[in-house]
C-alpha cells in the first residue's frame, strides 16, 4: 500500500489570504442554504399546485441529478484555469433558480427552476474548494475545509429557516428572499476576499518548487474513495430523510418533539463538521476518517436496537459525529490523491456527498413503505459498517 505526500504551498507565519476562507464559508453557507430550502417549500408547491408527494419529490431528484452530473466537469475546468468568477456565479444561479419556484406555475417550469438552482450549487463548490486548498497554510489545511465545511452545513440548517418565514411573511412570493445570499457573498467578495487569494495558484504546479519533480495522480486510490463518499452520501441522506417520522411512528413521539431532534442532529453535524477539520491536521486524514467511521457504524448498528426515547436521542451525537468529523478530510484526501485536478477531485467528493444520496433516497423510502422504519434503518446501519472497511482500506497520506 503506497504512501502519499501532500503537496502544499509555503507556508508563512502571517499569511495575507488566510482570511480567504472564512468568505469561502460564507458562500458555502449561500451556496446550500437553497439546497436545505428545497425539502422545506415542497409542502407549500404541494399545497398550491395539488401536487402528488411522488410529484414534489422528483423535484428534489431533479436538482440533484443536475448537480451531481455536472460538478466534475466544472471541476475540471477550473483544474484547467483558475477560475473564481464562478463561485458568485454558482450562488446566484442557485439563489436565483430558488427564487423563480414561487413564481412559475407549471410542473415544467418548477423543473427548469431547481435544475438551474442545482447546477449553481455544482459551479461554485469545486473552484471554491480549490482555493480553500490554495489559500490555508501547511499544517492548517484541515482547520480551513472545517471551516469551510460548517458554512455549507450551517446553510443546509438555515435553509428551512429561511424557507418557514418567507411563507409565513409573504407566501410562495416570498422565495425573492433567497435573492438576500448572492447579495450578501457578493459584497463580502468585494469588500474582504483577497485579491492575492483570488488569483492563487492551485494544483502541483503552485505547490512544488522548481527542483521538485511533479506528483502523480493515483486514480485508484482516488476510486477507493469515491465509493466511500457516494456510500456516506446514501446514509447521510437516509438518516436525516427519516429520522424525524421513525421518532414519531416507531417511538411515539410528538412531531414537534421529533423535528427538534432532528435540529440537535444537525447542530451536531455542523460542530463536527470544525472539529473534524482539526483532528485532519492533527492525526491525518486517514485516521480521522476511520475514527469518524467506527461511531458511525456503532451508532447506526445500535439505533434501530434500542427502545428508549432517551437511548435514541443520545445515539444521535455518535451518529452526527460520525457522519461530519470525516467530511474535511474526506475533501483533503480528494484533492491529494489528485494533486494535478484538485478541482475535478472536489468536484467528485463534494457532489457525490450530497446528490447521489438524495437521487437514492427514493429507493429508501420504498423500503420503508414495505418493510418499515426499523428496517430501513437497519439496512443503512449495514451500510455504515461496510463505509468503516472501505475507510479501514482507504490508502494512507502523511500528515500536511
């Protein structure tokens, strides 16, 4: 099993682009927070066009079927030319997609509207990941990608948020407000991103010195973890798609009581999301992903086991730590094993993590309509413990 060394741009005591990825975050935060809108407004299109549940939820489909098909190839072009342009381009176009779903009234249309949202979020996730790369100093690379990483889970938190008052103000016109997150990146480009960090270079060619031979790709280590990440994507996905319905029918929970919970698993997702970025530099990027890996599986195999309203809410912390603390890494390890196409490589991990989960978690729910909850749980539980052998088999890399 071969060893990978990072390559990484020299590093400084004060580094003048390193405020750069806290802008990044932000758009990420901008960038998603119309992803974690999109659930949240099928009830009222249910609502107001008489709408099957099958109907609204091809929607969701849709958007991410664009996204996850499309985010390679713009990832591929920025590893062809640096291209920042393409971050505010990618949130407005994902903003503006949002914003037209209250205005067009035909099943067509609404289609039309969350592909272009879809492919906004594709266009800005891998140039932006490649500048959080470009931009972090060595030994801080895991720290940035957490912090990256919280402003698109923050997002997926608010997006709901966001979605409830624009409908309580104003109805379906109120999905103008998703225009306010282009506004807000926007301005925040203008006024704090760099310029030095807009113009860096990314890939082996910033990163080696001229006496250093170029690395090379190691596609299969890079394939090894494509299939963990779409693995994780699927159970990411199943978990939060349920979680709040097994509480209620399974448990017997309240809805309000059960849509908390789902809150505090995703708070906890975002808090992992920063320390996962930490314990990347601190233990590498392998033995993050395995640690995060092992609560994973041992929540998800003790979840659908366990009776106690109480004993399932404290397995939900393991559950959201082990979805999250391997989130950066798993970004880092990409762009590692794929030194010469960074941005192919976050284009991959970044879009795999949340489409092909949401296009497979139809297949979910037919196993809940048939076999139940528990089952389905069940199942994805399995899933967890063969995502922990794949991490176990993922090929190591040095620490940055």
């Amino acid at each position: 099993m071969s060893t990978l060394t990072a390559a990484a741009p020299p590093s400084s005591a004060e580094n003048p682009t390193s405020k750069a990825r806290y802008v990044l975050a932000l758009g990420h935060l901008c960038s998603d927070i119309n992803q974690g809108s999109l659930a949240a407004l099928l009830p009222f299109l249910i609502a107001a066009h008489h709408y099957s549940y099958t109907t609204a939820a091809t929607l969701v489909m849709v958007s991410n079927l664009a996204g996850s098909i499309i985010q390679p190839v713009f990832g591929h072009m920025s590893d062809k030319k640096n291209r920042p342009g393409f971050m505010l381009l990618g949130v407005s176009l994902a903003a503006g997609g949002m914003a037209l779903t209250g205005y067009v009234t035909n099943f067509a249309g609404l289609c039309l509207a969350v592909m272009v949202s879809g492919i906004g979020v594709a266009l800005f996730h891998p140039q932006a990941a490649k500048l959080v790369n470009a931009t972090s100093r060595t030994g801080k690379k895991g720290v940035s990608m957490g912090i990256f990483s919280f402003g698109g889970n923050l997002g997926f938190t608010l997006g709901p948020i966001l979605t409830t008052l624009a409908m309580s103000l104003w109805g379906l016109k109120g999905t103008l407000l998703y225009l306010l997150g282009p506004l807000l990146f926007g301005t925040a480009l203008h006024l704090f991103f760099p310029k030095e960090a807009a113009d860096a270079r990314t890939g082996t060619a910033a990163a080696r010195g001229q006496d250093q031979a170029p690395q090379q790709d190691d596609v299969k280590s890079f394939a090894k973890l494509s299939v963990l990440v779409t693995l994780r994507s699927i159970v990411y996905s199943g978990v939060s798609t349920f979680l709040v319905l097994y509480f209620i029918h399974v448990l017997g929970q309240t809805d309000t009581f059960s849509s908390t919970l789902l809150s505090i698993y995703y708070a906890v997702t975002a808090a992992s999301s920063l320390l996962g970025g930490k314990l990347a530099d601190l233990w590498g990027e392998k033995k993050t992903i395995v640690f995060s890996c092992t609560l994973l599986a041992l929540g998800l195999m003790l979840f659908p086991r366990v009776h106690s309203v109480l004993a399932a809410g404290l397995l939900l912390v393991p559950m959201g730590m082990g979805i999250s603390l391997c989130y950066s890494s798993l970004v880092l390890s990409g762009q590692r094993y794929l030194p010469n196409h960074m941005g192919l490589a976050s284009g991959v991990t970044l879009g795999l993590a949340v489409s092909i989960g949401g296009i497979v978690a139809p297949l979910l729910g037919k196993i809940a309509d048939t076999r139940g909850l528990t089952d389905t749980y069940s199942i994805i539980g399995l899933l967890a413990v063969v995502i922990w052998v794949l991490a176990l088999w993922q090929t190591p890399l040095k620490k940055a």
